[in-house]
C-alpha cells in the first residue's frame, strides 16, 4: 500500500506535467518531445497510484525518468538553451524537470520502504 507521502508526491508530479503541456499549449508552444516526456511520467505515476504496478515493475520504472530526461535532453539539444520566440533561457523548463526529477525520486525512495 502507498503511503500518503507518495501519493502527496505523486499527485504534485501530476501537477506539474499537467501545467507544463498547458502552459506550453497556451502560448501556441507545443514541442513533441516535451509532451511525449510529460506523458511517460504522467502515465508512470498514474500507474503507481492506481495500483497497476507490481513492486518490482515499480523499481524497473526507473526507466521513465529517464526517458524522460532524455527526451528532454534531445529537446535542449535540438532546439537551444534559450526560447527563439522570446531569447530567455528556458528557465521554465529547468525548473519543471528539477522538479519532476527531484519529486520521482522522492517516490522512489518511498517505493523501496514498500
């Protein structure tokens, strides 16, 4: 059973990735790789939360994150560090993978106390 800590986490990674595809929508800013990335984790920790993963499949997810770090990775590669519509850095961006990484590895380090 989940504790209310990883599903608090959960939720809030839900958050997060829902805000980054509609802020991204909103400004007419839709990238594949950024949604697709989204994607991944949102499906993984919809999957934790309902129950639909067993323990070990749980661990193995270890395996989103990465994928999405790594479509992340290719966006910032292929596409700069900076915004061609507004010449910032991607500060937004940063922001939203810190926090959806920091926030998957607090889930976890809960899953392992399962």
């Amino acid at each position: 059973m989940l504790s209310n800590n990883t599903k608090i986490i959960g939720v809030v990674i839900i958050f997060v990735q829902l805000f980054d595809i509609v802020i991204h929508a909103a400004t007419d800013q839709l990238e594949l790789l950024r949604v697709a990335s989204n994607l991944i984790i949102l499906v993984w920790v919809l999957l934790i939360l309902v129950g639909k993963l067993s323990a070990q499949i749980k661990r193995a997810a270890l395996g989103s994150l990465g994928v999405y770090l790594g479509f992340n990775l290719i966006f910032l590669v292929l596409e700069g560090f900076t915004n061609p519509n507004t010449d910032a850095p991607r500060t937004i961006l940063f922001l939203l993978v810190v926090l959806t990484t920091a926030f998957s590895l607090g889930i976890f380090a809960q899953l392992k106390k399962t």
